[in-house]
C-alpha cells in the first residue's frame, strides 16, 4: 500500500470540490488503496467510498428524488453510514440521521415528521411500521430487491454531472415534549480543515468515530471534517473502553471526540492495563456536550499529556468558544476565554450585562446567515430568538480576564453522558399512567453520567407510593421512551410546585437535587 500523500496542496480544489460534497474524487484519485473507513463490519477504500456513494447517488436520482427531498437514516456506525451521508450531501437531499436507540414508534414519528420519502436501516434495526406506506425502505444487510448492495450494484459509479451540496436535519425535543428537526436552508458546506483551522489535519493523521455517529458532535468531528480533509476514519460500532485503546494504538490515531462519562470509562481502566498501549499518536482529543468534573478532565491530562481540547458551542450556530489543556491548566474549570466581539454575553434577566463575577445568562449571536429554523414550527422558531442572539439556557460567570466559568443550567435540558433528554416528553409519557397525578422530570447530578434522569411524582388518589409502584412506573416508561430516556430514578412527593397560571416551576424542583453542589464544565 503506497504511503499518505500530502493532500493539502490540493487544498483550493478540494475547497471548490466541498460545495458539492466530491472531494473524495481527489482522495480516490492521489491515494485509490488507502483506507478511508475501517469499521467493524467492513473497510473501505478512498476509492471504493468514492465509487459507491456515486452509485448511490444515481439509485436515489433513479428512484425520483430531487434536490430538497428528505432522507431518513437508521444505521450504526459503519461504513454505509459514510456512504449515505457522502450521497445525500453530493445530490442536495436534506439527511435526517435517526437515534439508534429510540422505539420504533419515535422513530416513526421521525420519518414521518421530516417527510422522508426512503429510509435507509439497517436490518438488525428493522421493525415493523417503522416508516408508512409512502416511504420506501433500503436495507443494509437485507435481502431482495431493497437489499442496500443490491440496489448500489445495478447503477454507476460515475459522478453525477449535477451534483448539489445537501443538507442536514438534525431533530432535538423541546419543552414541547415532540422532537423537532433543527433545519437550515442554506447547503451544509465543510472546507478541508489544514493549518490554521481547528482540527489542523496534517498528512499520516487519523480520526476516530468512538461515539455514535449520528449525534451532531461525532457527526462533525469524527465524519465530516475528515471526510473533507482527507483523513481515514476508524470507527467504533459500540463504546468499549479497552477496544478505544486498542484501536488508538493499532491505528496511530491522532484526533478523536470523546464526552466525560468515556473518560470516566477509561479512567476506570486499571493503571496496569492503561499503561500497556502506546497512545502517544494522539494529539487532539476534543472534548464537550457534557459536564466535565475538574478532576476527571485534570486526570485525563496527567494520563495522556496536553491533548484535550474542549468546547462550548450550539448546533444552532454562532462562534462558539473553546479552551485547550494549557489554558485550562491555568484556569481550571473554565471552558474558555469569551470575545464579546463576536457576539459572546451574560446578561441578567432584564437583559442587561452583569458586571464581572456575577452569575447570569450565557447568549451567542445568531448568525447573519444559515440562522436555523425548527422545521415546520415557525412559532417555535420565533420562540427560539431574543433579537439577534439565542442562549443554550446556562448560567456562569466570567473572570477579569474574560475566561467563563459555568455554573449551572436554567434550561430544562438534561445532558446525560453527552445526550439530550428533554423532560416534558418523560413527563408526558408517565402521566399516561393512572397512577399519576402530577409529574416533574429534572436531571440530578451523577458521578459517572454528568446527570441522571429523575421524576418527581405525585400519586394519584388510590395509589400508594413507594418501591412498587416505582417499578410500574419505570417499566411504564419503558413501552413509551428509549431506554437512555426513562427515569433512573422516582421520586414521590405530595405537591409539586406551580405558578398562579398554573406553569410547572422545573427549577424549584431541580435545586433540590442540586443545591450545594455547582455544575463544572
């Protein structure tokens, strides 16, 4: 296998080429046997990925999809899941990649919801119903005529003449309790990311994909900025402490995104069986999406030196702000300096901007261009906007020097191990049962997860609380939600608290569980 070449000569083409999401036509032509992909149930090739997404691209042109259409896809992490995002982005499809974790009813929903006219799943993701009549179904691993090879190899690999950058649909639940997809109109656009970028991608380097490739941060920093750049992309089907070392070793990977609860998984690793692989290849591990203690990210430094990077940023858009180890090294907790030249600002609640030390609202500005928009819900949009600028609901402060310290949480978001759960639809889903008279999901603090999902609930008349009805309850939630969503935990009171109109007051019961303790980044 002939060595990496020097891609980033070739930078300006491939800029011109990344409008239309082909610039794997460079790859396939400078490097046709090197690996792009390795993943568990297979490896591809630059020129292998660059052929087949170009077969797949015609397929859905064959099958009457035009530019804006929707694409929904249902796959772990595997090379087929580069291979529908490389088509859909070069054929001007609007993608939705979907929860592998979510019932088959959330899913639906999903599919229907974003109007997908084909979903992609993979077979041992199949279920009945998952997507109505209308839409038709491409099965990886299947069989017959939708089977997903089948389908790839009755057309050519040739690039499609018009090809057109396309978009992603990302969907995230509100306090509405019914996920939304976070759309842009303008065409998702990634330039290679060389000297002077982020990434700073230089030749022999190698992603790894460790967390669900579906999620928007692996999305971005594991698929897409390799994808753009050049760069091979390991990928792992499932987290697995031991096997992220192995794989890190046996690759020479050098840049990977990663959430606290995995460095919590390493950190439990035995010293002994730590020390055994070599992972000094590894130069930039972007960390974010998820509280991180102080002393877990401090751990992770003294284990794999000034590697860690993170960030403090929104899908929706707007600078966001990041911190590397030797800042915060001298800062710790801080998750970065903020530039109010770019729109950065704590305000209190009368939108005012608090003097320094003093804890307030954390807002980004909204975009010129590319604002998002929740699709079909404008009243939702509009509602998302104060002005020009939009918060991701935290609290914090900034020191003399302008570093911002984190300090709490006003949205109603819980992150748990890097994921979102929104609790008005855990809410919604527990009073469904009888024995409920009023609930009130929050997230509570935990060691391991950042925050675990707990509900307050207050029983119906006739129904006793305790551990019993505890269990009902969770196994209730089990029929309606994904896993990752249900509580952890229930607790029983005799009141929640309410304002006069009647709004449940989230916060009160979320300083419960939270007083005396402050929530660091």
């Amino acid at each position: 296998m002939t060595p990496p070449p020097d891609f980033r000569p070739y930078a300006e083409e491939l800029r011109q080429r990344s409008r239309t999401w082909t610039q794997s036509a460079v790859f396939a032509r400078l490097w046709p046997d090197g690996v792009a992909v390795h993943a568990p149930q297979g490896v591809r090739s630059f020129a292998q990925l660059h052929r087949r997404a170009n077969q797949l691209v015609h397929a859905l042109r064959a099958g009457g999809l035009q530019p804006g259409d929707a694409l929904a896809l249902l796959c772990r992490n595997r090379a087929e899941f580069i291979e529908v995002f490389l088509a859909a982005m070069r054929c001007g499809l609007r993608l939705t990649p979907i929860n592998t974790h979510l019932t088959a009813a959330e899913v639906r929903y999903i599919v229907q919801d974003c109007g997908a006219r084909v979903l992609v799943v993979e077979q041992a993701l199949d279920a009945p119903g998952l997507a109505g009549d209308s839409v038709r179904r491409l099965i990886i691993d299947g069989s017959g005529a939708d089977d997903f090879e089948t389908v790839l190899s009755a057309q050519p690999d040739t690039e499609l003449a018009s090809a057109e950058a396309g978009t992603l649909m990302l969907y995230t639940s509100g306090t509405t309790g019914r996920p939304k997809g976070v759309f842009r109109r303008e065409p998702e656009v990634v330039e290679p990311q060389y000297a002077g970028s982020f990434a700073d991608y230089q030749p022999g380097d190698v992603a790894l994909c460790a967390g669900p490739a579906y999620h928007s941060a692996p999305l971005l920093f594991d698929l897409r900025w390799p994808l753009s750049s050049g760069v091979p992309i390991v990928m792992l089907e499932k987290w697995d402490a031991l096997q992220v070392l192995r794989l890190i070793e046996r690759h020479r990977v050098t840049h990977a995104h990663m959430v606290p609860t995995m460095f919590q998984r390493l950190l439990a690793l035995e010293p002994a069986v730590r020390a055994r692989h070599d992972l000094r290849s590894l130069r930039f591990l972007v960390h974010g999406a998820a509280p991180c203690s102080v002393s877990t990210k401090r751990a992770i430094i003294d284990w794999l030196g000034p590697v860690l990077t993170e960030y403090y940023a929104a899908t929706e858009g707007g600078h966001g702000i990041h911190v590397d180890s030797q800042q915060w090294l001298l800062k710790p907790g801080t998750v970065g300096r903020m530039d109010p030249s770019l729109g950065h600002r704590i305000l209190d609640e009368h939108g005012h901007d608090v003097p320094v030390g003093t804890v307030g609202r954390i807002y980004f500005q909204a975009p010129a261009t590319g604002r998002f928009e929740y699709f079909g819900d404008p009243a939702k949009t509009a509602a998302a906007y104060a002005g020009d600028r939009f918060t991701l609901g935290d609290l914090g402060y900034v020191d003399e020097e302008g570093f911002l310290f984190l300090t709490g949480r006003a949205a109603e978001c819980i992150i748990s191990g890097g994921v979102n759960i929104y609790p008005r639809e855990v809410d919604e889903a527990l009073m469904r049962h009888p024995a409920v008279q009023d609930v009130c999901t929050v997230g509570a603090p935990d060691d391991e997860w950042g925050e675990k999902v707990v509900a307050v609930v207050v029983p119906a008349a006739g129904h006793e609380p305790g551990h019993p009805l505890a269990e009902a309850l969770k196994a209730h939630a089990t029929q309606h939600l994904a896993r990752f969503k249900c509580p952890r935990e229930i607790v029983f009171d005799t009141a929640l608290p309410h304002t006069g109109s009647g709004k449940l007051q989230r916060n009160l019961v979320r300083q419960r569980f939270w007083q005396g303790r402050e929530r660091s980044i």
